[in-house]
C-alpha cells in the first residue's frame, strides 16, 4: 500500500510510472482470466468508508465492479445480554506482586451513518437464512423487528461499517453479510490455525480463525504473507467524551489447500460480540479489502505487526501474542502418566495454574478477557499500559482535564475493559489510578504463567504429567512440613497472634506450610546487610506461579509512582493479617501467603507517605520502614539468626497517634537480591 492509500491487487514494481496490474479468476466464465493495466495518470474511482461509530473518511481506491453476480446476504442475530462484573478493592498499598487494588472504566462514542450505497445495475440481489427453512426466516425476521443492540457501538444497520464496501465488489466475489449480538463470553472456542514454522523446534506459531467467522473454522486458516505475516489484527478504540468503547477485528482467511479467500470483520463495544460481515474472492482482493479497512480505520497503511502511532479518533491496533503447537501431533492426550508430585503440591500447582480462576480474577477487576485472550498477553502491551497509566498521573497532578481525557481515551484502548451498558468512569483521581496499577501489577504477574500454560501443547503421548511438567518449569522447590515440625507450628501460632483489630473480617486457618528453596535465590542474596527479618507478603492466588517461578519483583520503571505509597519496591510487613488483606479472598477460598526473609539493613523510618522514598534513601540506608501506631510486642530469633515478630499487638508510643498515617508496620526494599522466599503458607478463609 502506498502512502496515499493505493492498495494494487497485485504486487508490482513501483518505478516510475506506477502499474498496477490486476488478475482475477472467474470461476463463473469458465476460470477466465482478465488483465488491466492502470497508468499512474488514470483516474481512480474512490470509495469513502465511515467507522460505525463515527469515524473520519478516508479514501482509497477502488476496482470496478461487474455486473450479473449473484449477491448473498446472509442475516443471524443473537439474544444479547449484559453481564458486567465489578470489584471494589479497599487496599493501599502494593508491589508488583501484590499489595495494590483495581478496578476500572470504559467509553463509547456516537455513530455518523450514511445510507447503504445502492447495488450495481444488473446485480440480483437474494436474502436468505443460512438453511432456507420457513421456519427459521419467520425466525431470523421476527428477531430483526424485536431485538435492537445494545448500544450504537454494536449495530448500526446504515452505517457503513454495516455496507459492502466498493473496493470487495470485484469480479468474481460473492459477498456475505452476518449479523450477530450478544455478551463475547458466550462465544465458540476459537480453532487454532498455523501461521509459520520453527523447523528446528519443530514448532508452529499460530493465530486463531475468529470464532464468528461461520464456515470458516474447519480447514480454514489465517492468511500469512512471507513478509507482513499473519493478516489478523485486532483494533480498539476508546474515547470517553463520547461515551464510545468499540472494537474491530479484520482478518483475511484462506482455505486449507486452495485458492479460495474470505475477508472477515467483526466490530462492536467492547465486551459484545457485535456485528461481523464476510467478503469471499482471491487473494489480492481479500488483502485489498483488508489493508483498505485498516487504513480507513487507524489512518495508516497496512505495515504487518509493527507499531503504530495513535491517530486522534482513530482505532489502535492491539499487540495479540501468538501460540505454539506441536507441529507433530496435535491430539488430545490420550495418555497421562501419573504425576510424581506430593499430593499436597500438586494441588496447589492445579489451582495457581487454573486458567478460569485466572479469568474469572480479571473479569471482577473489569479486564475484558474476551478483547485480550489470557493466552494472548504481552510484557510489551502490559507496559504499554503502564505507559498510559503514568500520563494519566502526570495529567491528574498538573489538574490537566483535557490531558486526564486523552490519557484515559490511550489506556483504555490498550487494555480492552468490560463496562457492559455503563458509561465507563474517567480516572481522575489518585484512587482510581491505584486501582488500575493494581490491575496492571495483576497482568504482569499472570503474563509469566501464561506463558508457561501455553508451551505445554496436547499430545498423544506425555513424559510427564502436565503438573511435573509446571513444577519443572517453576524452578521453585516446595516441601511439605509435616503437623508436628517445628517451625510449622511456630508459624501457625504466629498468624493466629498477629493478627491486627482492624481485621476481624479476616479469619482463616492454616491448610499447610511449605519450604520454599528458589534455584538462585541463595547465591544472589545480600547475606552481608544485617538486621534480616522474616516478614510476610500477601497476594491474590492468580500471581503467585509468576511469584514462585521468577520471585518478587518491583513494578517496572514505566509504572507511576503514585500507587505505591513508598514508592515501586518490595512490600513487606511484620503483621500476618495486614499481608492477608492482600489475597483477596473471599470464605470458602484458598490464598497464599509467603514468609520472605528480608536484609533491612538500616531502614529510613516515615510516618507518612513518600512516594519518592527510594530516591531519598542515605547511602547507609537500606530499605524504607513505614512505621504504624499498632506493633507486634515479641519477636523469635530463629537458628540463622533472623527475626520473626510474634503477638500480641500493642500500641506504638514511639509517637503521638495523630503522627502516624499508617496502622501498622511495613518495610520496603527497593534490591530484589535483598529478598528470598522461605515459606509459602496455604490458607483456608472462613466466615469470622
């Protein structure tokens, strides 16, 4: 595609004056094929395509259309409903791994709609259902009188999103157009198709056939060019002035040992499954329609998977991972062995690495799960959003309303929210904006398990069990401690002692306890900064593979500061019940929560918040400790000389009560090396 929008039907050299040539197969004239060469100098016929929810014109250039083909409309509605899940977290403060809250919001904007341009002269036009059934035509008929959608988002019968395009008319296509609503939770498992080949890992990189794409998920496959790769891409757009919160997915299809194309694109709000329409013909013109779209909808040519500028009120491409599968077989497993593990292991590995709990996890913090599929996660569209996050932030402190706007406007069209029918809420305090960090932290931590779920590919024959297999990769030792050991029961009789006044909602019972030994962790330790303590830190059950396998982090240096009251470190605290909080777990439920063995070092004491804390730091000083009015009053020197603070909770006369901004103890450590797991403590939460 050249810089003016051109799109040939072919590839050829652009020297001098451009030619552009087309070939078209016509199946219909006995496969006959037909040549035309256009001069740079000749006139193009143009096409104006408006978004459904109101975007800008753009022109491309078009190929004529001929007459005498058949045109097929095909029509399928479904109920729509909405389901909006919302989690209000009361927490504070936060590390990458958690000690944050989240929740978040989404926009819409109002569609500009044209009439549907008129069909070519002599071109018949048919409507029928997909079977041609009375019944189901009285059906399909009596949902198009009864049903609207939910929002103008989602249909917009006039707009042009809604038409046949000019440019997919061409010789030899038939057209199809599909209309389909209801929540995208409800939709079909998407097929999984090849895009390339590793052959030295004998591994193939694939992207998924849209689930909506009807008669196309069996032998069919998404188109990849040898050098733009796969022609599938997802756009999101969120402007929150305008109420307007939608999506597009363009994809061009190709059939398994073939020549026969399709362009499919389906677009609603976010966290519907919308509308969808699909173009049938070749090759050229399939990628024609494609690039023709996406230029019309992000405003600049069609490069492959690159980046991207964000063009105002234009969509924005959103970075989707692709997945591997095993090139050999990709079966289901028809033989597990038996997996090797403790009992006791196992299951926490099944229920960290539980893939429904990680999105039923998401969707209560009003991620839309749907727009970006767990497996399809990034590190580079998770900083992105933290990117976004920080602009939000600096607007936010410099009272910037216009500013707040088109930060939030970016972030929400990188990271898809679910808002239902609601209009989304601006994020213009530093609240909202310690909510989305902690959603933000939550996907940095669940990238790692993904990541790992999805190198593990069905096959007719495992080595392993699929646990042995999570355990392997973890790189992270757990050791049941029997009932009757020692340092067991120690830590048992710890929570039960440290548990803070304000936390009596928080009533839980120690399930098990296992020593932890993190390959690494030991030779990196600071072991010659003194004062270490074995300090507890809580997080939701969704992070804690990624915490096991790659250990406490700190929030990358993208992330703002201002949702972490001490700045981005590690959050460590010397009450039990202060780092429960942190699990967010509800009665009837499993958490974690881990003892860390911390080099405090000579800790710079604060009553109240700093969020440049680690910047302040002395060169004697070591770590930050946020010091609260309520203290454990005993402490256990344990045999490596480490301190783990023991009930019960007295006040803190150190200073007047009114000083203090925090209720209990916390320490930051700013050195992921002055940190190493020891225990990992599995909680069964009750009703108090």
């Amino acid at each position: 595609m050249s810089s003016n929008g051109m799109v040939t039907r072919s590839r050829t050299k652009r020297n001098g004056d451009k030619a552009v040539e087309a070939k078209e197969n016509d199946k219909s004239d006995g496969k006959k094929s037909v040549k035309k060469n256009v001069s740079k100098g000749m006139k193009n016929a143009e096409v104006k395509e408006s978004d459904v929810n109101g975007d800008t014109d753009v022109s491309v250039p078009t190929t004529k259309s001929t007459r005498g083909r058949k045109k097929k409309v095909e029509v399928k509605e479904e109920n729509t409903d909405t389901n909006t899940n919302v989690e209000n977290d009361d927490s504070k403060n936060g590390s990458v791994n958690g000690n944050d809250g989240s929740s978040s919001t989404n926009n819409e904007t109002k569609n500009d709609t044209k009439p549907a341009p008129k069909p070519s002269r002599g071109r018949k036009k048919k409507v029928e259902n997909e079977d041609d059934s009375d019944v189901e035509k009285k059906k399909v008929k009596a949902n198009n009188e009864d049903k609207k959608s939910p929002t103008s988002d989602t249909n917009e019968p006039d707009s042009k999103d809604d038409q046949p395009s000019k440019a997919s008319s061409s010789k030899g296509r038939k057209k199809k157009i599909d209309t389909q609503e209801g929540p995208a939770s409800k939709q079909k498992k998407t097929k999984i198709v090849e895009v390339k080949k590793d052959v030295q890992e004998k591994k193939k990189v694939v992207m998924p056939v849209d689930p909506f794409a009807l008669n196309r998920q069996i032998g069919w496959s998404v188109f990849v060019d040898k050098e733009l790769g796969p022609y599938s891409i997802t756009l999101n757009q969120t402007d929150v002035s305008n109420n307007n919160n939608k999506f597009i997915i363009l994809q061009v299809l190709k059939k398994d040992d073939s020549e026969d194309y399709s362009f499919f694109q389906r677009w609603g709000r976010v966290g519907f499954a919308g509308q969808h329409k699909r173009d049938d013909g070749n090759q050229s013109s399939m990628v024609f329609t494609f690039c023709s779209k996406f230029r019309d909808k992000t405003g600049h040519a069609y490069k492959g998977h690159i980046e991207y500028e964000k063009k105002p009120k234009k969509y924005f491409p959103i970075e989707m991972a692709g997945e591997e599968v095993n090139s050999e077989d990709e079966a289901k497993p028809v033989n597990i062995p038996e997996s090797k593990l403790e009992e006791s292991v196992r299951k926490v590995l099944e229920l960290i690495c539980d893939t429904k709990t990680i999105a039923k996890t998401l969707k209560d913090m009003n991620f839309d799960v749907d727009k970006m599929p767990l497996g399809k996660l990034t590190k580079k569209q998770i900083t992105v959003g933290y990117e976004c996050l920080k602009a939000i932030e600096t607007a936010i402190t410099a009272k910037n309303k216009a500013g707040i706007v088109e930060a939030v406007d970016m972030y929400y069209t990188n990271i898809p929210h679910f808002f239902g029918m609601r209009k989304p809420k601006l994020i213009e305090t530093m609240e909202d904006l310690k909510k989305e960090i902690e959603l933000l932290d939550t996907l940095w931590e669940i990238e790692a398990t993904m990541k790992t779920i999805n190198e593990e590919k069905p096959k007719k024959e495992m080595d392993k069990h699929p646990m042995d297999e999570f355990y392997d990769k973890m790189k992270c030792g757990l050791k049941v401690l029997p009932p009757r050991n020692k340092m067991r029961k120690t830590i048992e009789d710890v929570i039960k002692n440290t548990q803070g006044p304000t936390h009596e909602w928080c009533t839980c019972n120690v399930k098990n306890v296992f020593e932890v030994k993190r390959e690494t962790e030991d030779e990196k330790f600071l072991k010659d900064i003194p004062n270490r303590k074995l300090l507890w830190h809580g997080s939701r059950v969704t992070n804690w593979y990624g915490i096991l396998s790659q250990g406490l982090r700190i929030a990358p240096k993208e992330a703002p500061v201002t949702g972490y009251m001490f700045d981005k470190g590690i959050y460590l605290a010397d009450l039990s019940s202060k780092s429960i909080n942190y699990c967010f777990a509800s009665p009837g439920q499993t958490g974690f929560l881990a003892l860390v063995e911390a080099a405090i070092g000579n800790p710079n004491v604060k009553l109240t918040s700093d969020y440049k804390a680690s910047k302040t730091l002395k060169k004697d000083e070591h770590s930050v400790k946020g010091e609260g009015r309520m203290i454990p009053s005993n402490e256990i020197k344990l045999e490596n000389g480490s301190i783990l603070y023991n009930g019960p909770i007295v006040d803190n006369t150190s200073h007047n009560s009114e000083d203090y901004s925090l209720y209990y103890n916390e320490y930051i450590v700013y050195n992921t090396d002055q940190v190493r797991l020891r225990y990992l403590v599995e909680l069964e939460f009750c009703q108090p």
